[in-house]
C-alpha cells in the first residue's frame, strides 16, 4: 500500500498561506488599534501624572497663571523622573495654568477626544480641579 501523497501538494500551500493572510488581515487592524489606544491610555496617565507635579510644584512656588513651568522645576523634587511617551512623542510642560502636552496631540492629551478617559473633561482646564483642592483645603481647616 503506497501513501496518496508525500507531501503537501502546492494548491495545499498557497491555500493555507492565505488563510493565515486573510486571519492576519482581520486581526491586524484592531491589534494595531488596541496598540494605539493603550499608548494613548499611558501617554494620558503621563501627561496626568505631569499636571499633578505641576500643580504642586505651581502652588509651593506661588506661580502666576502663565509663568513658565519647565521640566527642570518639577523633576525630581514633585516627580521622581518624567515619563516618555509610549509612542515617542515630546512632552511640553507648558505654563502653569494650561496642562501638560504630547507632541503628538490628539488621543495622546488631557483635552483630548481620544482614549475616552473620564477625567480628561475634568482637567481640561484645570479650573475644576482647583476648585476641588480648594474643597480639600477647606475641610483640612
Ligand atoms: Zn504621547
């Protein structure tokens, strides 16, 4: 009794080769999204984690609205070091009244549309935030 066949025939191939094509093709486009989405999640815990050293370092210094916040003035003393974009965008520190950006703008900011993060609204402008630390101080007395 011979064997039909000793290998797979070429039809054989080229059909699983496409199947495996037309997997990665359905799958990649939402690997790609979900890459992108947990970048901009990230980048807007950064960006946020950025606005609260600022806010601090803001609040000690007795900084107008509009003086500028460098780097350098938050890192280390109210942030141990400042975290880089995930996706390689540059952060701004920005003046002390507006928040943080990324370079990359879009998802990857507190104002942002992207990401749907519930306090992105929140921060936005900061003038809710600082009214709720307001609050804080207030109950502290
Ligand atoms: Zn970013």
């Amino acid at each position: 009794m011979r064997s039909r066949s000793t290998g797979f025939t070429l039809i054989e191939i080229a059909l699983v080769v496409a199947i495996v094509g037309l997997l990665l093709g359905i799958a990649m486009p939402s690997i790609l999204r979900a890459r992108a989405a947990s970048q901009s999640k990230t980048c807007i815990q950064n960006l946020w984690q950025i606005e609260q050293a600022k806010e601090e370092y803001v609040m000690d210094a007795h900084l107008h609205s509009g003086s500028p916040v460098t780097a350098d003035d938050i890192v280390p003393t109210y942030l141990t070091s400042l975290p880089a974009c995930p996706a390689g965008g540059a952060y701004k520190i920005n003046a002390a009244d507006s928040v943080p950006t990324c370079s990359l703008g879009g998802a990857h900011s507190l104002s942002g549309t992207g990401a749907g993060s519930d306090w992105s609204e929140s921060v936005s402008d900061g003038s809710h935030r600082r009214r709720q630390s307001e609050h804080w101080e207030f109950d502290r007395r």
